[in-house]
C-alpha cells in the first residue's frame, strides 16, 4: 500500500522507514518537524530551515525626466505651468531607485504558493507582542459610554443636532393597535381613527356644516353633479324676489320721453 505523503500527519512526522537519500530534495521540508524540536505553534507563523528569499533587481533603473519636462512632476509642461504641489526635492535624472524583486524562478509550483514562504521568524514575536497590546490612546469603556449619555462626547453633539428627525421609539403609529383585533377603528380612506367615545369613523363634529340656512341637507355628490349644488345655491335668492335697483328714482319727464318713444307695447310683451 502506497502511503499518501500530502497527510497532515505525514508531512509533520516523518516516518523512519522513509529513505529518501536526499534531504536537500524534500520539498516538502519546511513544513516538517526540526530535529530536536518540541511541539510547535502554529498559531504564529514561523520560517522553516528550507526557506532562502533571493532578491534580484527587477529590471532596468527607472528612466528620469526628459528634455523639457517638468522638473516638479515630470509632464510635458513647464514647470511655472504646474499645477501639483512643489516637491521639496526636484525630480532628478532616475537611475538612483531600481527595485528589487523576488527570484522565483528556480522555485516550483507549490513553493511559489506557500503561505509561510519568505516570512522572517525573528519578527513573529515582535508583530504578535503587538497585536495583543492595547492601543496607548485606548480610554476606558465605562467613562466613554458615561460622556457619551452626558452629551460630552463629539458624536453626541452630533446625534443630537438630527435627533428631531427621528421618531423615538415609543412613537408608534395607533392603527397598528388594530393588526390583530377583530374591530377595525382605522379608516384608510378618511385616514381618522375611531375612538373609543365616537361612534363611527370621523366623530360629526369634526365634519363640515354642509346645511343650508334652512336647515335642510341635500345629498349629492359634487364631482358627479355640480350644477344641483348651483341651483341649490341660487334658490334662496330667487325665493327673496329680484333684488330692486340702488339709486335715484326715475324721473317723470324720462318715463314720458320712453313712453312716447316705444309706446305701450313694450310694456305688453313684458
């Protein structure tokens, strides 16, 4: 039976009846147990024995600026035509910062895509020692919730300046009341809610006087017929008789000129 080496366990602990001839070859020797070792933390990752980071320059140095670019930002403008903020140091002729890049070439597959590969293990202890330690600025819990109940705090300040546009919570809306009661007090069309002293959806005292100066109510819808209101309107006064005109009477020598110019049968066809 052929064993599986990519086992947790196996990769780990190394039978002793493997041969491998060869430890240099073990490609899988940065993930195994160092002689002597005890059991090891995983939680912070640590460098294995195998690991070498080789840094090779990544390519030609950076070209500088050319003839007659700008020396703050290196566009092709004058410099008294830039518009970006002056640099303290003018851009100078490149060459001097060529960057540097991992050698991965005689790496495998797997060893480009290790986790722990190229992680320096003095620095672990540094950046967990770190990690745990609370922030220097760091104030206590309590006192921050106490300031901030107080209207101390910045954020209160500005909690409070929109707090009106808010509901509170307490604010809730009285036809909700009626979600699972067998009687409907809202009235969706009116948007009134009936008390419990009213007797019907909008109490009559909250509606409109829609009686005539008689007493008498007419009911009629006003979109469906406009002109029954208009006449209703217009009754009363007819009922009171033509109203008599306002002024100086007429004059007995106008009356005889009109008599004597139209003749009594303008009277007649009245």
């Amino acid at each position: 039976m052929e064993e599986n080496k990519h086992i947790p366990k196996y990769i780990r602990d190394k039978p002793w009846y493997v041969d491998n001839g060869n430890d240099d070859a073990d490609y899988l020797g940065h993930h195994r147990r160092e002689p002597g070792e005890g059991a090891q933390d995983f939680s912070v990752a640590q460098q294995g024995s195998v690991i070498s980071d080789r840094f090779v320059a990544g390519g030609a140095p950076r070209a500088g600026r050319g003839r007659g670019r700008c020396t703050n930002c290196g566009a092709n403008h004058d410099r008294r035509d830039c518009l970006l903020r002056p640099r303290k140091q003018a851009r100078g002729g490149g060459g001097e910062r060529a960057f540097q890049v991992r050698d991965e070439n005689a790496l495998s597959f797997e060893a480009k895509r290790d986790r722990w590969y190229g992680f320096e293990g003095p620095v672990a202890p540094v950046v967990a020692a770190a990690a745990e330690e609370p922030p220097a600025a760091a104030e206590d819990a309590a006192e921050a919730v106490e300031r901030y109940k107080l209207g101390l705090d910045a954020r209160a300040a500005r909690a409070a300046a929109g707090a009106a546009a808010i509901r509170p919570r307490h604010d809730r809306a009285r036809y909700l009341d009626d979600v699972r009661s067998e009687e409907t007090r809202y009235d969706p069309k009116s948007r009134v809610y009936r008390g419990d002293d009213a007797g019907a959806a909008g109490a009559a005292a909250a509606e409109p006087d829609r009686s005539g100066a008689d007493g008498s109510t007419v009911d009629h819808v006003i979109s469906a017929n406009p002109t029954r209101l208009e006449l209703g309107r217009q009754a009363p006064e007819h009922a009171a008789g033509a109203r008599q005109p306002v002024g100086q009477a007429q004059s007995a020598a106008a009356r005889a000129s009109l008599l004597q110019r139209y003749g009594s049968s303008a009277r007649s066809r009245r």
